[in-house]
C-alpha cells in the first residue's frame, strides 16, 4: 500500500476475512436491532399520549403570526420535553428490563464478535471467527460498562423518538388533523423505532470496535489504520480520519465516528 494511506475496504468486492467479517457484523446489527425492536414494541404498546396532544393543541399559534418561526420551534420543543416526559414513564413498566437486557446482550455480542474479528484480522488466517452465536457471551463482559452504554442507546433513542413525535404531532395540529389521527401518527412513529435502530446499530458498532481493540492489543498491534468501506456513501469526517492513518494504536480514532458509521481498524 501507498505510505500512509489505508486501504479502503470496497464494500461488495470484499473477500476473505474482511467479506467474512463484514457479512457477521451485518448479521449482528440487524440481528440486534430486531431484539431490541421488538422489545421496545412490546414496552411502548398502548403509550397514552392524549395529555401531549391537549397541551399542544392549546398551544398551537395562528400561522400568520409575526414570530410565527420563533413561536413554532418553541412549541416544538416544549412538545419534544412534554413526549420524552411520557416515554419516560415506559421504564416503571414491567417490560422494561427485557429492553435493557435485549441493549446489554447485543452490545456483549458485538464485542464478543469484534474480538474475534481483531484476532482473525492480525492472524491474517483467511477468516477463522469462532462460532456465530449472537447472544453468546465469550468475551470478559464489564457489566457496569454495559449497563451505562445501554442507558446512553435508551437516552439517544428515547430523544429521537420524542423528537419524531413531536414534529408529527405539531404538523398534524397545525393542519387540523383529528386526534384519533394524531394518535395514530404518534404510534407509528413507536412501532417504526427508527430511532431505536439507529442508536443500538450504533453502540453495536461501538462495541465491536471495543473487542477489536482489544484483540489487536492481545496481540501487541502497534499501529492502526482507519479504513472506510469506499461506497460512495462514505462521509467527509471518515475520509479524512482514513487520510490521515495510521495512527499510533493507543490513539487511533475508533469508529463510530457518526451515527451509524461503518468504519472499523486495521494493522498497519
Ligand atoms: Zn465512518
């Protein structure tokens, strides 16, 4: 390779560890994502937001408004704060545990996963990476680390959705739109979870980097190399942390660098 410029990993013209590699991560995110998904759904299920939607109702100023701009992302806000508030409520419910197990175990799976990806990446063995059992935990998992990085998925997917909410909400009040749609509306956005996806896809990624580290430190990895994936939907920020490799091991950029980041580290 060309001094200090990592190659980037071409996304569908993988092979060898890298396409075997790439196809688990795939795999566990998605695989991930359904288990927490689905226990979101079953925690959120028949969230009552009628008192948001009065609130915001009452709220809700005249279009022709002068301040009508400022007016709006105060109410917006305001509505944002007043939905979070309610999904808050969702962590006294009795499913709320099976959410925060489903977040613990995808993201000890991604650095279960991660770990062996780092050790088949510095053996260069053409793609020996253990069994593939999601929810296994064969790495030494640090419980209170997982816990406190489950807690910032819950925290970054509860906004979103908040988030979400309230911008339907305010465009379908300001529309006129009946309350039995506004509920409607806000339900789906629930069911949907895009903010869910995103966020454990994430910390999954997070994770697996984690437990790729930590087997190139195993095997005494000096120097590491960002490497993107190279498919066009590679971002400015990632570029140039892949410009810029390699990096001393202990002071590589670890991706994630963004939301949803597909990045991972290289031996140099
Ligand atoms: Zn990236």
């Amino acid at each position: 390779m060309a001094a200090g410029r990592a190659p980037t990993l071409q996304l569908g013209q993988l092979t060898g560890v890298w396409a075997a590699i790439y196809r688990r991560r795939d795999r566990l995110e998605q695989h991930a994502a359904s288990q927490v998904l689905a226990a979101w759904r079953e925690l959120a299920a028949g969230l009552d937001l009628t008192a948001v939607m009065t609130a915001l109702r009452q709220q809700v100023a005249p279009a022709e408004s002068t301040a009508a701009a400022d007016r709006r992302r105060h109410v917006q806000r305001v509505t944002t704060a007043a939905v979070l508030a309610q999904l808050a409520r969702l962590a006294s419910r009795p499913e709320w545990p099976q959410l925060v197990a489903a977040l613990t175990a995808a993201m000890r799976g991604g650095r279960a996963a991660g770990a062996r990806a780092g050790h088949a990446v510095a053996a260069d063995d053409g793609g020996e990476l253990g069994d593939e059992d999601y929810d296994q935990a064969d790495g030494e998992g640090d419980a209170d680390a997982e816990l406190a990085a489950a807690y910032t998925v819950t925290a970054a997917a509860l906004r979103g959705t908040a988030q979400t909410i309230a911008r339907a909400l305010l465009t379908a009040a300001e529309q006129g739109t009946d309350e039995r749609a506004m509920l409607d509306q806000a339900a789906a956005v629930i069911t949907d979870g895009a903010a869910w996806s995103t966020s454990i896809i994430t910390a999954v990624g997070a994770a697996w980097t984690d437990g790729m580290t930590a087997a190139y430190q195993q095997r005494s990895v000096q120097q590491l190399s960002v490497v993107t994936v190279g498919d066009g939907h590679v971002c400015s920020a990632c570029i140039t942390a892949e410009d810029n490799s390699p990096y001393p091991a202990a002071t590589a950029p670890r991706p994630p660098l963004h939301p949803l980041c597909r990045c991972t580290l290289q031996p140099t």
